[in-house]
C-alpha cells in the first residue's frame, strides 16, 4: 500500500516536473514534493513507527525517490535557465549587416594649418613658444605698451570690455608685457599665437575676432638688422624663396622705430596686379624695436637690452597663402570648404 503511495507520489512529481515551464513553477514543486511539510517527508519521519524489518527497504525507498525527483527538478531548472539564456542572446542579436552612420571627414581648418606652419617656422629660429590670456586688464593690454588713458591709438583698438579696467585683448602685445615681467631682465626670444579681439562690422576683410603670432627678441645689442633679417627668413619659407621683404616706416606707441612690413606679390612678382592693386606689394605685418619706455616699464634697462617685436595676421596670411576670398570662412564651419584643405593619405 505504501510502495503504491510513493510510486503514485513519484509519477505524479515526474508529470508535473514535465509540464512546468517557469522556475517559479519548479520552486512550488520542490516546496510541494520535498519541503518538511510534504507526503514524502512526512512519511520519512513516520519510518520509526514501522517494524523494523519494513523500516529498511521502506526508508531506501523514500530516500531513493526524493534524491529522484530533487534530480529532475535540478535538470528542469538547468533547462530552463539555458532557454531562457537562449531567448534573450535571441532577442538581443545585434544586426552587424545593417548599414552604420555616415561619419563625415572634414579637414584641418586651413587656419590651423597655417597658424602651426608659422609656427614651426620660428621653431626652428630657436623661438620658444609664450602664451598670456584673452580677456586682459587695460593695464597690459595698453598702459605697459606705451598706450596711456586718452592716447588716440586707442582710437583703432576698441573692443569688447568686461568691466571698466577688463576688455578682450586687441592684440597679442600684452604677452610682451607678460612675459618679459615673468623673465625678470634676462634674453627673450618669443612667440605667441592667440586670439585676438576689436570692435568691427564684420565683412570679407574684418571679423571682431581674428589671430595673431607675436614676436619678441630682447638682447644686448639687437638691431633693427635683426628684425629685417629674421622676417625675410619668415617670408620666404613661408611664401616661397623668391619673395623679397620691403620695411616702411610707420608708428606703434610701442616701438620706436616702428615699421609695416610688405613682401613682393606671389601672384605678379612683385610687377603689380589687381590682388596687389598695381603695387607689387603686400601687407603682411607690422613691427619695430621694443620702445624703451616699454622696455623699462616691464623691468628692463634700455641702456643695456634693446629688442625687436612684430605681430602677423594669422588669417591674413592664410587668405594670402590659399587665395581664400573672406576671412569669415574660417569660423563657418563649411564642411565644402574644409574638404579642399584635407590631407592626401
Ligand atoms: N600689435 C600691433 C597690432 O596689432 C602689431 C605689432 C606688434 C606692432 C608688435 C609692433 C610690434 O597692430
């Protein structure tokens, strides 16, 4: 009767282990057939009452059974779970044949490309490369280069103030300043590419905001015939070895004797055309000695150190290398535009 019992007990474990398909399921069966509270267990636990010849096979049996079905839940369980596993690397499958988005290449700026070729340029002078910040206080920006309060070359210089006594630098001249404060009167011989800033009604030829590459030499005994051998130097690695440099006499409060520097037009040779207007000339820089009044207001002695400065047009050189007609295609982001200046492979 009781070997009947546990068959019965036994199949219909099998049938419903067979039929379950969640684990929550199986979790009921085990609790159902193997739990102290099931048949199974409690007819175990009834094994002392029985004789005990009976006791033996019967407690066998019931051991037997249980082992069985803890069994075949464990191999349903491991089943499910690999279905499951299954189901979801299904749902999860990654279509690696579908088309990806179009990443688009540009191209270096060709204002980048310039702005480091002008660079390595002076580099390789022996230049090192200074830096000084954007949004600069009056004082560097005008009164340590020889520009005080009512001086009407600030008239050229407006720009945007922050406050009173903050504006964003009008040049890169104030890391002259900077940086012979920082050198504390020994030898100099910087560059500086920046940012720079003015008020102007933006059109082909003016933006508010532009670049420049300042230099600056400061030793004993540094002449002008440093200054006019060093730009032919620039000009002609960065133009071609037949342009020839042309220094006019002009003013900067800052240095004294100032100059504009012009180099021989890369279009006509210099014999005059439309993109020269007839000179044979065009304008690329402005430049002089360091003024000693600058020279002494930033802790030099004029009697002992004199030097040379000039400030390029970054953009106006590139307009002039590429044959670019509008300054403001630098800052468009036109992709058509960018392309032409992508490097071949
Ligand atoms: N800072 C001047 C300008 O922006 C250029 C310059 C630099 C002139 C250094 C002389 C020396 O116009």
């Amino acid at each position: 009767m009781e070997n009947q019992n546990i068959n019965e007990i036994y199949s219909s474990a099998m049938d419903e282990i067979g039929k379950s398909s969640t684990s929550e399921k199986l979790q009921e069966l085990k609790i159902k057939f193997l739990a102290k509270k099931s048949v199974l267990m409690s007819l175990l636990s009834a094994l002392g009452s029985l004789p005990p010849e009976e006791r033996k096979e019967m407690g066998q049996k019931l051991n037997e059974t249980k082992a069985k079905i803890a069994k075949a839940i464990e191999e349903k369980e491991a089943e499910l779970r690999k279905a499951e596993l299954e189901k979801k690397l299904e749902s999860e499958q990654i279509d690696i044949s579908l088309p990806s988005k179009r990443v688009e290449l540009g191209g270096q700026n060709p204002f980048y490309v310039v702005k480091d070729e002008i660079t390595d340029i002076f580099l390789n002078m022996g230049f090192e490369v200074a830096d000084g910040p954007e949004v600069e206080t009056d004082l560097y920006n005008f009164e340590l280069l020889n520009i005080p309060k009512d001086h009407p070359a600030r008239d050229m210089q407006d720009t945007f103030y922050i406050s009173d006594s903050v504006l964003l630098r009008t040049h890169t001249s104030p890391v002259q300043a900077h940086t012979m404060q920082a050198r504390e009167g020994k030898p100099i011989r910087i560059i500086c590419p920046g940012k720079t800033y003015r008020r102007d009604d933006d059109d082909a030829t003016h933006s508010h905001q532009f670049a420049q590459i300042e230099g600056l030499v400061i030793d004993k005994d540094i002449n002008i015939g440093h200054l006019k051998a060093t730009l032919e130097l620039f000009a002609k690695k960065m133009f071609g070895e037949k342009r020839e440099i042309r220094l006019r006499p002009s003013y900067f409060p800052f240095t004294e004797p100032s100059v504009e520097v012009d180099i021989t037009c890369a279009n006509c040779d210099g014999k005059g055309c439309s993109m020269c207007k007839g000179t044979g000339y065009i304008e690329i820089l402005g430049g002089g000695m360091v003024h000693p009044n600058v020279l002494k207001m930033n802790g030099y002695d004029p009697d002992v150190y004199s030097g040379f400065a000039f400030g390029i047009g970054i953009e106006r050189v590139a307009i002039l290398r590429y044959g670019i007609d509008d300054i403001r295609k630098f800052y468009q982001n036109d992709i058509r535009f960018l392309r032409q200046y992508r490097k071949k492979a």
